[in-house]
C-alpha cells in the first residue's frame, strides 16, 4: 500500500457519517455515560475498566520495518519489526472495522509545548472515554490553532478488533504498531489507554533526535528565579513526589523535550498512579480529579460515586488521566530555559549508594544508560530478595533508536549549559531491605533542596572507593552520619561485600553497551 493509498483510505474514515470529530469533555462525558463505557464518581469523573489489559504489552508492540527506518532503527525485543505487508492489510481491515460503527471519535492536538517543535496529532478512537483520554493527555489547540493543524501522526484505535496471528504477523491478538512512513500508530485489542499515550512519545523518541532535541522520561520543575530541574527515575522512586514543591512550578510530570530553546513538555496533562492515594499523601494529585477526568480501574461505590484508591482489585496499576491545569502550581505554557540541575533517582535496596552523590559527565551518561533501582521483595510474588532493575534512559520501552544515541545528547548538552547532575537513593540505608531502613523523606527532601539552591557546589566531599561518587560530607537539615553508606552498616564486611556485588551487576548489564565509547565505562562506572 502506498502512502497515498493509506491517506485516501483514512480520509474516506475521516469524512464518514459516524465520524464526531473535536468533541467537548462535557459532549464526550455525556457519550461515555450513554454509550454505558463509564460511570461518573462523586467528583465528576469518568471511571471505566480496561479489562483483560491494565497494562502495556510490551510484547505485542511493533514498528513496521520500511526502507527509510531499517538502518535506524535499534531493532530486537523493545522493537519488534513487522512487515509493510502485515501492517498494510491490518490498517485497511481495521479502517473497515471502524467504518461500520455507529461512531468513532477524533481529537485534534499536539504533542510538545515549544510551538518550534510540536508534532501536531490526530487521535481516532471506537472509545468515547479513550477520545476523553486523548483530550485530557495531549497538548489541546486554541481558536488560533485550529486552522493550522496539519496532522503529522494519525493515531487509529480499535480495542475491539482482535488480530489472527496467524494471518497478522502478531504476536496475539493484540497489537500496538508503529509506521513511520505513513506516520501512523495501529492500535489494537487492547482497552489500555496508557498505549496512546506512550505510542506517541516513542514517536518523538524518533523524530526529536533528528531536530538534535533530547527527548526525555522525566519530570521537571522551575523556580521563580528560573532555574530549571530534571527528574529522572524508575517507578517506586519518588520522582512525582520530589518534583511537586510548592516552592517550584511544575512543567510536567512525565516526558520532556531539550532543545536549543531550553525545557518543553511534551504532553498537555498527567497519568498518575492513584494507588492508595490520599489527599494528606498527594494533595495535587487528588484534588485535579475532577470533572472530565478519566479514572483506569478504580473502585467505585455504585450508590454513592465515591473512589476507593485502596482498592485494587482489577489492578495495582491504577491510573488517573487530567489536564495539567487542573494543577494549580504550574507553568503555563510548560515550557522553561535550560536545566541547571539534574536528578537521577533510585531507590536501592541493597542499601550501598550514598543518599547523594555529585556525578561528572561521563558518570551521568553511564548511570543514564543504566537507569537502575531495585524491586523490593515482597511487592510482587516469587520475589524474596531485592532484584535488581535496569531500564535504558529511565525509558527502555520507548527508545526506537540507539541509546547510546540519547546518551551523547545529554552529555553534550550538560557540557553546554553546565548542568550538574546528581544521584539520589532514595532506598535504604545501614543495610538492605529488610535489615536496614528506608531513607527519611525529610532527609532526601533536604538533599535535594540543597542540590537545587547550589549548596552542593562547594562543599567538602569524599570519595566512594567502590562506584567512583563524590559524596557531599555535610547537607544542611541531614546528619552527617547518614551520607556516607558504608558509616551506616554495622557490618563494614557485610557492605564491602553487597556493593561489590551491586557494581559487579552495574558492569554485567554495561556490556551490552557495545556502541557507547570506553571513556564513559573508565570514567563513569565503578572502579572495581
């Protein structure tokens, strides 16, 4: 099929009767709750189940393999190729599918908040509560916007069309597919609405690097004097939680852009987690679920509304979608200048990185490229010690290209503009999980408040002998006797044996690196 063939055959969707494009939320409430998707909270918003799906599907997601991507592409287990032809006849049959529906619904949008830089989008759904979605995530257009709006990526969304592998070239019946070419995203067998919205930062994973932009799996803040800061980190490790200051404005919570310009948000809104949450524990959080916000596989109440965020019954992936202004301490529009501070998280429990450590640039591009933390036993079954977890960029699933690609960028841009970078344990300390304890909050809140406001610069350090960290000796708020690990244990022997052990995994998943240059493993990596 060619390019052209695939336009018609999308214009023809587009102009059909059943096609209601642009709606409100209140008109896209108003169709969840007719159409029977949803059910309205006692807060105003929408709550539906995903289903069998209440997460990603890693294995079912594919980039079709087409003449101007095959060289670029980091192909294997993240990026699956599939064929032009498989992804050709899936398109048009589902195209078909959605044409014989009573309706479908389109939002028209963005993606990015530079308006230098923006990808404008389009998003097709069978699902009013997933076109909802698509409003409250990406970035919304204005009246002056509107007749601008030349989609680039067209996003096709059929939860209801299951795939034969057999004759599809799936994996299952599900299917989340990427072309480049056609600039199309084909969604498939799956009511997970977290598909959409990570489908379109692997885009930009493609595209941004072409504009030399630094796409990024962060969060990111800004003072009023504008000092801007990055947060970097795996779930579990405080990342939402560190990055909502009440001192700083909020640019956004989950994927950013770095370009010439400085800092930009990518999307126009927030998918928290709402697992346990509470208004004492994320009073932001909790108060921007309001009306027209989307809730994935919260409890409710049938006769009152009333949300039990304890609940998890269909899922400890809970999730609630709502616009970036439904916060009130942000920056409108996100975008920012250049990062003066950058954070990386993790929360180890094997208890052996320091609660902060000073890194140089090669030391951030290679824990960069690790994006370690750790699982916790207990937290899920079989699991009966700490595992360690290694996720490329703090992003591996949504890294088309090389990573060392991504890697190079950000060291060259903190060489640029004079970043200082940082490493946060947020784990535990004077001993593993289960011996030791978790780090107090307050503590790393103070760490991290001395990082931001340049009290870190100057002060007296010493150095880790095992992972090579230049460790402040004294952070105002935290005793002295809490940064330096190996202080912490009673047993010196016990500590020199788990680090060891931790830096020796650290070396393991480095070698798979084998792009990356040997001055970043010598200079960033642990010394023994």
């Amino acid at each position: 099929m060619s390019t052209m063939k695939a336009q018609i055959e999308l214009h023809e969707l587009l102009n059909g009767r059943n096609a209601q494009v642009q709606l409100s939320v209140s008109q896209l409430v108003e169709r969840v709750i007719m159409r029977k998707e949803g059910k309205l909270t006692s807060t105003g918003a929408v709550s539906v189940s995903t289903g069998k799906y209440t997460g990603r599907s890693p294995k079912d997601k594919f980039i079709v393999k087409e003449a101007s991507t095959a060289d670029k592409i980091d192909w294997g287990t993240v990026n699956q190729p599939i064929s032009q032809q498989h992804f050709d006849n899936l398109y048009t049959k589902v195209l078909e599918y959605l044409k014989e529906k009573e309706e479908i619904f389109v939002f028209k949008g963005f993606a990015g908040a530079d308006h230098s830089h923006r990808l404008p989008i389009q998003v097709i759904n069978e699902y009013a509560w997933h076109n909802l979605f698509a409003h409250q995530l990406f970035i919304r257009p204005t009246g002056i916007d509107s007749p601008k709006h030349d989609d680039q990526f067209t996003i096709v969304s059929a939860p209801t069309f299951k795939a034969n592998p057999i004759i599809d070239g799936t994996d299952s019946e599900t299917f989340i597919i990427v072309s480049f070419e056609k600039r199309v995203i084909l969604i498939g067998g799956t009511e997970y609405a977290g598909e959409m919205k990570k489908s379109i930062f692997s885009v930009m994973n493609y595209l941004l690097p072409e504009q030399d932009i630094l796409p990024m799996h962060c969060s990111a803040n800004v003072s009023e004097e504008g000092d801007v800061a990055l947060f970097f980190g795996l779930s579990g490790t405080g990342k939402t939680t560190l990055s909502a200051d009440p001192n700083r404005k909020l640019i956004g919570d989950d994927e950013h852009g770095w370009s010439d310009n400085g800092v930009f948000n990518i999307e126009g809104g927030c998918y928290a987690k709402c697992v346990n949450l509470s208004r004492e524990k994320e009073p932001q959080i909790f108060d921007a679920i309001t009306f027209g916000s989307v809730l994935e596989n919260v409890m409710i109440d049938e006769n009152t509304g009333l949300t039990n965020y304890n609940d998890v019954s269909l899922t400890e992936n809970t999730r609630a979608a709502y616009p970036i202004d439904a916060i009130d301490n942000i920056i409108l529009p996100s975008v920012a200048g250049h990062p003066n501070t950058i954070v990386f998280l993790t929360a180890d429990a094997f208890g052996v990185l320091p609660p902060i450590s000073k890194l140089s640039k090669e030391q951030a591009m290679y824990h960069f490229l690790s994006g370690y933390t750790s699982k916790l036993a207990g937290t899920e079954r079989g699991i009966t010690s700490p595992q360690v977890t290694f996720s490329t960029c703090f992003g591996s699933p949504f890294l088309p290209l090389n990573a060392s690609r991504y890697a190079e960028m950000l060291g060259e841009k903190i060489e640029k503009h004079n970043a200082k970078v940082f490493l946060v344990n947020t784990g535990w300390t004077g001993g593993e999980y289960g011996e030791g304890q978790r780090m107090n909050l307050s503590y790393t809140r103070a760490m991290v408040k001395a990082a931001l406001n340049g009290e870190l610069d100057n002060v007296e350090t010493g150095k880790d002998d095992i992972f090579g960290l230049e460790i402040p000796l004294h952070v105002q708020g935290v005793p002295d006797g809490v940064l330096m690990p190996e202080k912490t244990w009673t047993d010196k022997e016990a500590y020199k044996a788990k680090a060891l052990d931790l830096a020796s995994k650290f070396k393991g998943n480095f070698k798979k690196f084998t792009s990356v240059s040997g001055e970043i493993v010598e200079l960033g990596g642990p010394l023994v």
